[in-house]
C-alpha cells in the first residue's frame, strides 16, 4: 500500500499538515533559543516531520520499544512533559484539534481527522514517545 500512503500524505500536507508541521517546527525553534530547551527542540523538529507526513509512521512508548525505563520515561519525563504542556502543548493541541474538527465536517476528511488527534494527543505529552514506520 505504498501509492495510497503516498496519496494519503500528499492531500494531508496540503489539508493542514504543512501548517501544523510549521507550527511544530516553530516550537522548535523558540525551544533552542535557550539551552535546557535544546532537548524538546529536537523532538519539535522530529514531531514536525511527522506531522509533515503521518501515515505510515506510528508512536510508541520507549518503555514498551526498548523494555526498560529511560530519563525519558521515567519521573524527570513527566516533569517534562507537564513543563512541555504548559509552554507549548496546549497550543498544539488546539491547533491540531481545530484542523480535526474542519476534517470531521467532511466524510472524505475522517482519516485525516483521525490523524489530526493521535497528533494532538502526542502535543499534550510528547517526552518518552518515539515515531517508527509501521509494519504492515
């Protein structure tokens, strides 16, 4: 299923993917403009390519991937994601639900739609997640 995936994230980019994967890039970029943020930088930059280009690709927790706990998964991951949530996950998230909703309004959208909240999901706690292509 190559082409239809192909297919797929060429109309997501051009139905909100390119404005989100902006937005996630943004963050990244206002992340690196301190030094303790170069971390969550890094992850808006790899997030962003993701929301750039979802299908195909999926969301794990490093702790279920690898099988052990890592600074990611454990307690200094949910203060940063509690961190994260406040700087930068709401917004995300809004946006990608406000992107879900206009998607939703149209049956052929759905997909899209679906996409839109896994993503606004990771925007809310995005520390400990890694993005691996799916096996099919």
């Amino acid at each position: 299923m190559p082409v239809l995936r192909l297919i797929f994230n060429i109309a997501w980019f051009i139905l909100g993917g390119f404005v989100m994967g902006l937005a996630w890039w943004l963050a990244g970029i206002l992340c690196f403009i301190s030094i303790i943020g170069i971390p969550f930088g890094r992850a808006c930059f790899v997030i962003g390519e993701l929301a750039f280009w979802p299908f195909g690709q999926e969301l794990v927790n490093r702790r279920q991937l690898t099988g052990h706990e890592d600074i990611g998964t454990g307690a200094f991951g949910m203060v940063g994601n509690i961190i994260w949530f406040l700087l930068f996950g709401i917004w995300l998230a809004i946006g990608h639900l406000v992107h879900a909703l206009a998607c939703f309004i149209t049956i052929i959208g759905i997909p899209f739609g679906i996409q839109h909240i896994k993503l606004a999901l990771l925007s809310l706690t995005p520390i400990g997640q890694k993005v691996i292509a799916k096996a099919y």
